[in-house]
C-alpha cells in the first residue's frame, strides 16, 4: 500500500470519527500547550534578569584585579586575540579639590589613555574628549559635588551645589602633599567633555578624568610637597583598575579564562551570566518536567482513543487482513492515526502557545502595575513569557513521541486481531 | 492446484486448566484442480468453515500440509501468509464483509490499494469489472446503500479484481433470497469459464453444491469426495 493511499486511509477513518478525534485532539493541544507555555515563562524570566544585567554595564567589558599591576602588563593583554582596548586607569590617592567659581568640593581624580578609553566605548554626554594640555572631561556628577561655602546651610537643607552647564568652564585643581597641610601648587582645568550617566541610577560618577599625560607633573609636585615622602612606597597614585574590552561577547569567556591563567582576579559579566543560565537550564528543565506530566494525561485520552478505534474497527481490521493485509501494515495505519492526533496537537499548540505567550506579555505588565498602584515606573520591563524555537523543537518531539507510544499498544492490538472472529463480529 | 494432505485440526474449549480437545478436522484430504469449481457441503458444525480458514491460511492445522501449486502454506508465518492471500486468493463472505465507510468502488479497489496499484491503474480496473459484472450506477454508494446481492456483487468484484487464480466463497448466497441465489451462482460459473478461475465454494445448500465440478461432503471432520460431474 502506497504511503499516499495509507494517509488517504488514516484521513477515512479520522473523518467518519469526528467528533472523538476533535477531542483526543484537544486534549493533546492543551497538554502540549501547558508545557510550552509554562516552561516560556522560565525563558521570560532569564531572559529579563540577563537583559538586565546586559543593560547595565558594558557587557563585553573584564575587569582585571592585580596587587602589581604595571603599564606593560596592561599593555601585554592588548594582545590577546579579540581584545579591543585595555583601559589603565590610575587614581589619584590624595585627596583633591575643585574650585569652580564660589564652588568647591573635594574631588576623586583619574589618569587614563583616552584613546584606550574612546576604544573601549567611554562615551561622552555633551562636549570632546580633550585635544590641548589642560583639557579636562568630568562625570556626569561632578557639579553636585562643588558645593557654595558662602551659603549657609539651615538644618534639614541640602548645601547648594553648582547648577550651571560645566562645559567650557575653567576651574581651579588643587591637592594637598602627604602631610597634608603643604599645598602643592594650583592648576587650571577647562572642562570640554562631560561623560555619560552610569546605566545604574545608585552610581555615582563625580569622576574627574585627566590625560595619563599630567601624571608627571602632578607626581613631582607631589613630591615637592611632601618633604617626609619615602618614594619606593607613598606614590600618590594607585593601579586602581585595568579593564579589558573584548570586541564581542562571544570573546568575553575566553579572554576571561585566558586572564585567570596569567594569574590574575577577573570579572566579566560572563561569569554572572553564567551562573545565572545553570540556574535557569535547571528552573527550565523542572518547568518541561511538570508540562510533561500534562501531555502524559493527554496521552491517556490518546490511547483511550485508539483503543476505541481498533476494538470498533475490528471487523475491518479482520477484512483487511483476510484480504491480504500484513501486521505491519496494519499497526502502522493505527500509529499513523496516533501521530497524526499528536501532530496536528502539537501544532496547534505552538500557535496557541504564541498567542498566550504574546497576550501575556502585553497584559501581565499592566496588570501588575496596577496592582502596584502604579509605582513600578518606566524601568518596569518583565519579560513574562519567550518561546525560543529549542523550547517548540523540545516540546514537540515529546508530545509526538508520547502519541506514538499511547498509539503503540492499541496498534499491537490491532495486529493480533483473530481474522476469524473478527469476521463474526457484528458491528 | 491445491492439494491437501493428512489435515486435522481440533479445538480446545472449556476454562483454563480444565480444557477438553474436541477435533474439529480428521486426517482429511482433498484436491481442486486449475478451474475447478469445488464445493464442500456440510452442516453446521460439521467443521467446513474450519477447513476453509485453514485453506485460507486464516488458521495454522495442528497437522497436515496445504500446498498451492506446490507451495506449503502451513509453513509460512502470519505476513507471509498475509502476503500470499493478497497475491493469490480471493474471497467471498456469507455477510458480504464490505467496508461501510467505503463506497462501492472503493470496496473493490481495496485489494488492489493494498497491493500499491497505482491509483490510475486501479480507477480502469475497477470499472471495466464493475461493468462486467452489472454493477453500473452505484459506483458511490455505500454498502448500506444497496441491496444483498448488490453488495455481493461488490464482494465477488472485490474478489475478482486483483485476478487471483482461486476464490474461496464461504456460504455466498446464505443470505440471499433464492432468485437473487440464482444470479450469483450464475455469475460465479461465468466467472469460472471466462477466466478460469478455481472457485471453492463452502455450503450446507445441495443446489449451490450442484454447481460444482468436485463435490465433497463433510461429516463429523471427515471427508468424502461425492463425485466429479462437468457442468454444461
């Protein structure tokens, strides 16, 4: 019997038992459908905590700890395949202050390579990165930090601090030698670039950035003011940080890896992410778990189905066989008829399942916010629900293969059919 | 030819463990010749349909050999047996035994379906014998549809359309009226001149026996050959 004529023949038998194939059928949907929907919701929440560290910080940037770091060793990570840009950057250990007008404030201070910083994505809110010695570029904090002294503060007032636009304005820089109370000299700073708001609204970003450049200068002046300063040990400055760009997220696990065999403390948001996708495979393989459960009591109904349909169609069966059709042929028709019930189940399941997955989306949010009394602001953005194509793969193939076993048995019944009493039995 | 040797069959019958065996077919042996028509007559219970499920290959005898042009039917498994019907066989029921959920056409064209006839193929086929044996007009009707000896007109047709060179009929005119009884056995001596095919007919009726060149009568789960006759 040609394939054609044996779904010809499934196609015969399926239409003369409507009504009980619609239900086997729906019941294969809702099970199929209940596990994707139900395992979306763990890819909904993966995927909105990992958008949410991603929005947060520069996804492809490592971060690299060591007690002795040095410029060639930042230099030598340049190298590693797939590094963009290392970005040095040094602190300023004694404490500065600004003078901006009748505004001042104490001030934490950089010395970076701003062409490794512009490499790396350092980007800029208004203004240029500096061109000129004396050029300066600040965080998008550093006037709440000048405070008028002049001003007297009533208790229970916030000082006020300098409101105006930095850019383009000059002020005075100034820090204090090692025994704190030398001056060690004053220099002007032209504001030309303010950097942009950190993605994280608790950040702070006061930071005052200067060309690696000025570090000699800073350093002897530092010196000067510093009679007592033993110069193996009280540098004025600190490796504060190094951090390495790769040039795509891919990258960041091995650049991350290859740091970690060099020796040296790493973080990179990979690792997090990392951590965060083993917890979910494990949230979304129990999820699946529970939804197989659904498609299993669907799969009663299938089997009850087909057991109906071979102890109907006995008589038939029996004919068939009497006329020459063999025990292959015969549990194959059945197990066609069973998948067929899964395939079309399993169908309209993925398309029920986006429909819910979508409506879920656009409505649990509203919802939530207004049982929150809408507090949950802007930055409230929950992916409840995402059916990537493994998750219609996965569920597929166990609802098909669920059907097909439901089927197996009532097919192997149908095989055994005795031709003689089968040709007895009345319908 | 079919030939059969030394067949005996019985059946065990009772509640479990405390089955009695109750032979059904005794040493029997019988033979029908290329275009013979071969009746079997005998009474109810007298073990004729038995002797034709086991000719059939529906039953495997507990002893004996059936050969088919000299093949051993006893000696092959269900499929293969399966196999050999769907080839060489046809087969007329008592109760007709159509599918009710195919039409007419369908009913006939299943044999030919099941052996992966192309579908143009089968469409010729099936109507030039739907012609040949009177059955024009009623190509989609259902078997619900048509009177007895329409419907076995439809299982002669479904019998004769793979063009097997035997046909087994178990009692085909049992549940026709005797006018209707005429057409049909008038249809089967056609059938067998024109194409030479083997019919063996299974009846407890003496007038449907009478058409046959090879008489058997069975009793008790024996055999005894009443005579060879040509029919004019």
């Amino acid at each position: 019997m040609s394939f054609k004529d044996q779904i010809a023949f499934v196609r015969q038998h399926i239409r003369r038992n409507r009504l009980r194939v619609f239900m086997t059928v729906l019941a294969a949907t809702m099970g199929t459908a209940f596990l994707i929907v139900l395992a979306s919701v763990g890819f909904g929440l993966q995927k909105t905590i990992k958008d949410d560290i991603l929005s947060n910080q520069m996804v492809t940037q490592i971060e690299v700890y060591s007690e002795e770091m040095t410029d060639a060793k930042a230099d030598a990570m340049k190298e590693i395949d797939h590094v963009e840009a290392v970005v040095h950057r040094k602190q300023l250990v004694p404490a500065a202050i600004g003078e901006l007008e009748a505004y001042k404030g104490h001030l934490n201070t950089y010395f970076t390579n701003f062409k490794d910083e512009q490499a790396s994505g350092f980007r800029l809110a208004e203004g240029r990165f500096p061109e000129k010695p004396g050029e300066v570029i600040v965080g998008s904090q550093f006037a709440a930090q000048l405070i008028a002294e002049s001003v007297e503060v009533k208790e229970g007032e916030e000082p006020a601090s300098y409101d105006g636009s930095v850019i383009g304005q000059t002020f005075t820089f100034s820090f204090e030698g090692e025994n704190d109370e030398t001056a060690s000299g004053t220099w002007p700073f032209t504001i030309v670039g303010v950097k942009e708001a950190p993605g994280k609204d608790w950040a702070f970003d006061g930071y005052l950035y200067l060309d690696e450049s000025f570090m000699k200068e800073i350093e002897s002046a530092y010196v000067a003011a510093s009679p007592d300063l033993d110069e193996q040990e009280d540098m004025p400055f600190t490796n504060s940080s190094v951090n390495v760009y790769a040039d795509d997220l891919a990258n960041v696990k091995a650049i991350t890896q290859k740091l970690k065999d060099d020796g040296y403390a790493v973080y990179s948001v990979s690792e997090e992410i990392e951590q965060i996708d083993v917890f979910f495979l494990a949230l979304k393989a129990g999820l699946i778990f529970v939804g197989t459960i659904a498609i299993l009591i669907a799969s009663i109904g299938i089997f009850n189905t087909m057991t109906m349909a071979v102890t109907e169609r006995t008589r038939e069966i029996g004919v068939m066989k009497a006329l020459g059709a063999g025990p292959k042929l015969i549990q194959r028709l059945f197990l066609m008829e069973s998948a067929w019930i899964g395939l079309v189940g399993t169908v309209i399941a993925v398309v029920i399942s986006y429909g819910v997955s979508f409506a879920a989306n656009a409505i649990l949010p509203i919802i939530v916010d207004a049982a929150l009394g809408g507090e949950t602001g802007d930055s409230f953005e929950v992916t409840f629900s995402v059916i990537p194509w493994q998750l219609v793969l996965i569920a597929s193939a166990i609802s098909l293969t669920v059907a097909m076993i439901s089927g197996w048995r009532p097919a192997r019944k149908a095989t055994k059919t005795d031709v003689i009493g089968a040709l007895r039995h009345e319908l | 030819m079919i030939e059969v040797k030394g067949l005996s069959h019985s059946f065990r019958v009772g509640k479990k463990g405390k089955e009695t065996e109750v032979p059904v077919l005794k040493e029997l042996a019988l033979k029908a010749r290329d275009g013979e028509i071969v009746s079997i007559v005998g009474r109810s219970g007298s073990g004729k349909s038995t002797l034709l499920h086991i000719l059939a290959g529906f039953l495997q005898p507990d002893a004996g050999r059936v050969l088919v042009d000299g093949t051993d039917l006893t000696a092959m498994g269900e499929a293969q047996r399966a196999a050999f019907r769907l080839d060489r066989f046809g087969f007329v029921f008592q109760n007709f035994q159509l599918m009710p959920g195919l039409t007419a056409f369908e009913n006939i064209e299943l044999p030919l379906t099941l052996k992966g006839v192309p579908a143009s193929e089968r469409k010729r086929k099936v109507e030039e014998l739907m012609e040949s044996v009177g059955l024009t007009g009623i190509r989609g009707h259902y078997p619900n549809e048509l009177s007895g000896g329409q419907q076995q007109r439809v299982g002669i047709a479904r019998a004769l359309v793979t063009e097997p060179p035997v046909i087994f009929a178990d009692e085909p005119t049992g549940s026709l009226d005797s006018e209707t009884e005429q057409d049909i056995l008038n249809l089967i001596l056609s059938l067998n001149r024109k194409y030479g095919i083997t019919f063996v007919i299974i009846t407890h009726d003496d007038e449907v026996a009478a058409i046959a060149n090879r008489q058997y009568r069975m009793h008790d789960g024996e055999l005894a050959e009443g005579g060879i006759r040509h029919v004019v």
